[in-house]
C-alpha cells in the first residue's frame, strides 16, 4: 500500500479475502493516507457487464458521470488525488467467459495502471491484470482460528473436541465462524457439536440467517467458466474430494484417459480456486473435500472408472528380478490413496468381486517399496474362512508386520493361512506359506519349527518340479540352520541354492540372498576376508537389479565386520550407505541407527550413541515393533547410565568385555 502497489487478493470462496481487504480498508494509517477517498466497490451486486461496472465505479467514487462508455470520462477524476479501491467478489466480472468480459478486464488492467491510485482485487480465479501483485490468502493459524471460535462462541471452555474439528476444517475462516455461530445459536457445548459434526459433518455448517458453506461453494460452481468445463466437471471434483492426498498431477493420463483436455481442466480447478497444488498433488481445501465428497462413492461412474485404471496398474506381477519392479514405486506417493479408494469399495464387497485380489496385489506392493501396516487388516481377518480370496489377502497381509519388527503378528496371520490352504487341499499354496511361516520363525528365534517347515516346503516343490520355490524353501532352511548355529549345514543348503539357479539369470535376486547369508556364516567361523568377497558378489547384484533390501543387509553386515576390525571409517561409510538404502523403510533404518549407535560406542562418542538409539527408538514406538522396542529400551537405558561405573570407567568385566560390548553384541546378533 506504501508504493499504491495494486494487490490482488485470491483465495477459495470464505477464505477471508473480504474480511482482509475491509481491515485495511478502514486502518488507521489507510485512513489518515486516503481520507475519504476509500471506495469498496462489490462486483457481485451489479450485472457483469462494462456499462454497468463503469456506472457503479463513478457512482462510487462521485465522479458525476452519468452513463460513461469508457474510462475516459473519469480519467480525470481519477488522475487528481490518491484514491483506494477495492474490486470485492471481482471474479463475476473477471470471469474470462463471462459476457463483456474482455471489456471489464481491460478497464481494471487500466485501473490498476494509474500511479496514483491503489488498486485492491479481491477474486476467487486467479485471472486478474498482470500489474496486480497476488496474494493466495491463507488459512488462519491455529491460534487464530481458535480465537475467532471462542469470540463468537462465548460460552464453553476450551477443550480438544472443538481444536480436533478446527482442525478438519483446515482453519477455513468462514467454516470456523459458521461453526462457531451455530454453536453459538444453539448454545451447544462441545460435547453436542461434536455429536452433530460427527452425524452430519459440513451440513452442520449453516446458520439461522442461511449463511452456509454449501452457497458459498455452490456460488463458485455457477460461475461460467466452471459452467463451461462441461457435465462431468463437478463429478471430477468429487474425485479429487475423494481421495486423501487429491490427485496426482503427474497421473492424468493414465488416470482420466477418456477425459478430453484434462490438463485444462485441473487447471481451471486451481484457477477457480476450488483446488490447489500441493507436493504434486491437486488437492482441496478439508471444508470443500467434505461437501463435494460422493454422497455413494459407488454410484459415482468416473470414480469407479478411476478404481478399474488404479486396479490395472496393480495388478502387475512384482518381481524384483523384472525391469517392471522399480515402476511399481509409484506405489510409495500414492499408497494413501489406494488404501482409501480399497476399504471404500470392499465395504460391500461380494464373494465374487476382484477387489480383494487386488488388496492382495495392493500389500504385496507396499511389502516391496513400503513397508507398513494397512487399514484393510480387520476387514480381511472378519472375512468367512470359505471365501475365495481370503488366503491370499491374509498371506498377503502378514507381509507387512514381518517387515516392520512384528513376527508374532507375521506368524499368526501365516499360520491362519496355512490351515485354509490345507483344507482346501492346495499343496503348493500350502508350500509357499510353509516357507514363509519358516522365515517368521527364525525371526522369532524358534529354529527347529523352521527347520522343519523349511523342509516340508522344499519336498512339496521338489515333487511339483519348481526349483524357484525349493530354491526359495532351501534359501529359508538355510538361514534357520545358520540362526541355531549349525553353521556347515548352512552353509551346505545355501551352496545347494547356488547350484540349484547356477545358469538361471532371473534368480539373481535369491542368489544375492545367498552370498549375503554366506558372508555371515563366514564372518561367525571368523573367515573375515571370505566374508567380504560373500558380501561384495551380493551387494554387485543387489546393485544392478536395485534391490534396496539386499543392498542395506550388505552395507550394514559390512559396517559391523569393519567395526569389529577397528576399520571405524570404512564402518560410518557402510553406514551412511545403508541408511540410504533404508530410507523409505523405518524399520530398516532404526537398525542402521542403532549398528552406528554400536559403532560410535566402540569409539567412546557415548552421547552420540544415546542419540541414535534414541531415534531409533522412536522408529520402532511408531512402527509398534514390540520385541525390538523392548530390545532397544534396554540398551538405551545401558548407554544412558553408561552402566554406571562400569562403562564410565571403561573397565572390562570378568570376561575382559564390558558390560556395553555385550550388549551391543548380544542385540545386534539377535538382530542378524
């Protein structure tokens, strides 16, 4: 305002451009600049046509001209002292296909040309003249949106009921205030708010003197440019309301592939300010998702059309020895996404829908590019032990707590579906859990039972002739027997992989595995040097065929055997390496955090250790890795004690290792 800038105030509709425009408007130092000389002009109360806009403007402004054609009648009223203008609600005559439009545009570009007066626009499209300096108005902050609900609504204390529905409505301004004034109507307390917002959400949003979202919304619908994206235009919407994190701009194509000009499209959304970009993302505003949200998300035809395109690309086999594995990554920006689009649609689901293979094929993705736990768990658990796809789901779903620390759960789910295989007499899906269920025992520590599933797995795909399985069943018995310490049966069945895939270059994956389980058999029978060339033939193929998983075993086995050898530096860069190789699976990067809190150690840099186990830590409350979690509180209370005097003395104990060492070492081997 100091310079008479011209300023362009763009926002969603209740975002508070008014509200902003009026407070400088009528500030003291505005006031005591323009005087009189201060016109808010509303573009929404007059016919948006030229003649109409110039006889409101010299009517505002007292010119004395009647009916002028153009601007030049006005010019000089205009040009003879510093005048403050604001254009409030200016997209109804902004609006590019609007009648007259060109016209009005031309006389605001001229408008905001004149240096001696300030030019404010207030507009929900972003399609203003070029001088204008913009302005994407804000949310209110927290504190400010908490302020503007208790200065309406007097009576109640504060409580996290109202700050937890605040927060749902993105601190929209006039979604705030609507609230804050029914419940002020109402004299609801936060209690019966919270009944009612839960019961009918943005319908709550509407006053006594029919003040609601829903007009404001609808205002910007009505608008001609909206109009003329055609009769599928507010459906879109509904879809980007739809999904959590909107839709991703970089997804068009494949998304909306019979939509014609969608690029466009999304393009007028964002400049009609009913969506905006964010990460890549076009989403909403959470008032306006809520309202535009499918009243039945099934009956919605492009929504479903969107669920088949999203079901196709998921149902692409997975293999990390195929080129196509690292384009499934996609999975890791929209994984939120699907998870909603699948518990929407299974809600209903039938026996006989394919939307439950394709939550099967939904956490085999997540298992390889993100690890974590999903919503569908209980919905797949709840499912009849006779419905067709529930072994798969359920195989499918212990994948994921295995991955991140939580083998008891991995163990349960297997088990469940191993006896649903074997009632239905289906020895090779039998074959293929026993393998699994092997892998989550040896995790747990129970070595003979995965011995023995191991085995029976090799035997039943041995009698199919499927030597990707018993390769697969032999690599399992292998790491068990290498886990009770029988370190040459180990490395018997391990050699038997090796030979097993000798020539089969889409094996490489599990010949990776092999090398990596080799270098640890021969960093326990302490053959260091024949550890490293096991581990460096591993991390080689890992490398070429992006085998993140791998690849971080390598570098973190190569750390602790560096460390062991004093080779303190070569160990903070296997490090370093492996963090980045974990770096979209927590799970895998608390372990990293704490093989360098182990290393630091060794080097007496005790608070740096604290630190890493701290985060660590941290990872695996988050995670609800339960055994790790306990694990690693110990050994954070033993480095955060420095085990009293022992470890602050460094003095050796009875075996000439500290109490520290031994801990370290005893954790990190019930890792490995």
């Amino acid at each position: 305002m100091e310079n008479l800038t011209p300023i362009a105030l763009i926002g969603a509709g209740g975002i508070g451009k008014t509200s902003t425009a009026l407070t400088v408007l009528h500030n003291d130092r505005i006031k005591r600049r323009f005087g009189e000389n201060r016109r808010f002009i509303r573009c929404d109360q007059f016919p948006a046509s030229l003649p109409h806009f110039l006889h409101r403007l010299s009517t505002a402004l007292g010119a004395g001209v009647e009916n002028p054609a153009d601007l030049t009648p006005l010019r000089p009223f205009l040009s003879s002292r510093e005048i403050l203008i604001v254009l409030d609600n200016a997209e109804s005559v902004l609006d590019p296909r609007g009648m007259n439009a060109q016209e009005i545009y031309a006389a605001v570009e001229e408008l905001s040309q004149f240096d001696n007066i300030c030019l404010c626009v207030t507009s929900r499209i972003s399609i203003v003249p070029p001088a204008c300096e913009t302005i994407d108005v804000p949310t209110l902050s927290i504190d400010a949106a908490h302020d503007t609900f208790y200065c309406i609504c007097k009576h109640g204390e504060r409580s996290n009921q109202i700050s937890n529905i605040l927060e749902q409505l993105d601190f929209h301004p006039l979604s705030v205030t609507l609230l804050a004034t029914v419940a002020h109507h109402n004299k609801w307390g936060a209690d019966r708010l919270t009944k009612e917002w839960e019961k009918r959400r943005t319908g709550v949003l509407h006053t006594q003197h029919n003040k609601s979202l829903a007009a404001t919304v609808e205002l910007s619908l009505e608008s001609p440019m909206f109009q003329e994206l055609g009769p599928d235009a507010r459906d879109l919407l509904g879809v980007v309301a739809f999904f959590p994190q909107g839709v991703d701009e970089n997804n068009l194509d494949w998304l909306f592939p019979t939509l014609p000009g969608r690029a466009s499209v999304f393009d007028a959304f964002c400049n009609l300010s009913l969506t905006y970009q964010n990460g890549g993302f076009v989403t909403m505003l959470a008032p306006l998702r809520d309202y535009l949200y499918p009243k039945d998300p099934k009956l919605s035809q492009l929504l479903r059309a969107t669920k088949d395109h999203y079901s196709n690309r998921l149902t692409v086999r997975i293999d990390p020895t195929e080129c196509g594995f690292e384009e499934a990554r996609w999975i890791v920006s929209e994984d939120v996404n699907v998870e909603h689009l699948l518990d929407v649609f299974t809600s209903t689901a039938t026996d006989s829908d394919r939307i439950w293979d394709i939550c099967a094929y939904f956490m085999q993705c997540l298992y390889w590019h993100k690890p974590r736990l999903v919503i569908l768990g209980p919905r797949i658990e709840s499912l009849p032990d006779n419905h067709p796809s529930k072994p798969r789901c359920l195989l499918a779903l212990s994948l994921l707590p295995s991955r991140i620390g939580n083998h008891t759960e991995s163990k349960r789910l297997r088990s469940h579906t191993l006896k649903l295989f074997r009632e239905r007499e289906d020895d090779f899906r039998a074959a293929q859990t026993l393998t699994l269920l092997s892998d989550v025992n040896r995790l747990l520590g129970h070595y003979e039972e995965g011995i023995s599933q191991a085995k029976e797995a090799s035997e039943i795909y041995e009698r199919f002739g499927h030597n990707a399985g018993q390769g697969e069943s032999l690599q399992m018995l292998a790491q068990s027997l290498y886990g009770s310490n029988q370190l040459n049966a180990a490395q018997d069945a391990a050699s038997r992989v090796l030979d097993l895939f000798s020539g089969e270059g889409n094996q490489c994956h599990w010949v990776s595995q092999c090398h990596l389980l080799l270098g640890k058999i021969s960093q326990s029978k302490g053959e260091s040097e024949i550890a490293i060339d096991h581990f460096t033939t591993a991390l080689g193929i890992a490398s070429r065929l992006h085998l993140r998983d791998v690849q971080f075993w390598c570098h973190y086995c190569l750390a602790r055997l560096f460390s062991d050898k004093g080779r303190f530096g070569d160990a903070c860069a296997r490090i370093k390496h492996s963090k980045l190789c974990a770096a979209n699976e927590a799970y895998n990067l608390a372990l990293a955090m704490v093989a360098h809190a182990y290393i630091l150690s060794r080097q007496g840099r005790f608070e740096e250790a604290k630190s890493e186990i701290l985060r660590a830590v941290e990872i695996f409350e988050k995670l609800g890795a339960v055994g790790d979690l306990e694990r690693y509180r110990w050994l954070l209370w033993c480095i955060g004690a420095k085990i009293k005097t022992a470890v602050a003395t460094h003095e050796p104990d009875s075996d000439g290792e500290s109490l520290e060492w031994w801990c370290f070492l005893h954790l990190l081997t019930l890792n490995s």
